[in-house]
C-alpha cells in the first residue's frame, strides 16, 4: 500500500469525516420522510416551514423569514405568494415603516397547520423512535453546539 492510500485509509477512519457522513445520511433520511409526509398534505417543505414560522412565532417580516427558515430572499417572495394565492398567508404593511412587509397566517392557515400538524408529529415520533428519550436529549444540545460552530466559521 502506497502512502497516499495510506493517509485516505486513515482519513476515512477519522471520527470527523466519520460524523459527517453518518449525519449527511441521517439527515437526508429524515429529511425525505418528512417531506413526503408534508408533500401528502398539499404543501411543499418550504410552504409548511413558512406557516408553521408564522404559527409559533407571530407576524414576520418578510426579509426575516428567510433567516429563520433558511431560504434566499427570493424564493421566500415566492412561497409568500404561492400561500397568498391560496389563502394561507397575507401580507400586512408595517404601520412604522413602509418599506417593511409582514406575513402574517389566516384562518384559514391556522386551520391547515391543525389538520396536519397532528400527522407530522405522529410522523417525527416514528421516525425518532430509534432512538430513547435519553438519547434524544442528549443529541439535542450536541447537535446545537455542532450547528453553532459550524455557523460561526468564518467563510
């Protein structure tokens, strides 16, 4: 075995690649259950994060939900219309300042999220039920502190 073979056989043993790799699976499993799942209720992912934002946390300005789920500026105005045209969300002007615009979730909204959110925890536990509850708290704060330091990296 040659040295350059050598050093990837050690690199592949690495708990770091080995850590990424694991998550970059898990994750892609999850994330494509849960997906389906939502896909099966009428909205797509990005649809369903953007309500369930407004849900839990009230109006958002628009420029902020894309930090909160994610998603580039324009694709956000995009999803907002796609909710809008079916009556999910509606847009509110911001009586401070006019270059703001707020989303924020109908009745109608809210009553989508209460049809379906019952179904997608159901879902989530499933898909955790690997896992103990011990176990799942105490990947929480691992998880976060992993996230937190990948995002403060500089770029």
């Amino acid at each position: 075995m040659d040295q350059e073979e050598q050093n990837y056989h050690q690199k592949k043993e690495d708990p770091s690649l080995k850590l990424f790799v694991v998550l970059s699976k898990a994750y892609r499993a999850i994330s494509d259950r849960v997906q389906e799942d939502i896909r099966t209720q009428g909205l797509n992912p990005t649809e369903f994060g953007v309500l369930e934002l407004l849900y839990h946390q009230g109006d958002q300005a628009l420029q902020k939900i894309g930090d909160k789920i994610l998603l580039a500026s324009g694709s956000i105005t995009y999803v907002v219309d796609k909710l809008e045209k079916k009556g999910l969300l509606e847009r509110k002007p911001c009586p401070k300042d006019r270059r703001i615009t707020y989303a924020a979730i109908t009745e109608d909204g809210r009553n989508v999220l209460h049809e379906i959110f019952p179904d997608h925890w159901k879902q989530i536990e499933e898909i955790t039920g690997g896992l103990t509850q011990e176990e799942k708290e105490q990947m929480i704060p691992l998880l976060k502190k992993l996230g937190v330091y990948a995002d403060q990296m500089e770029r």
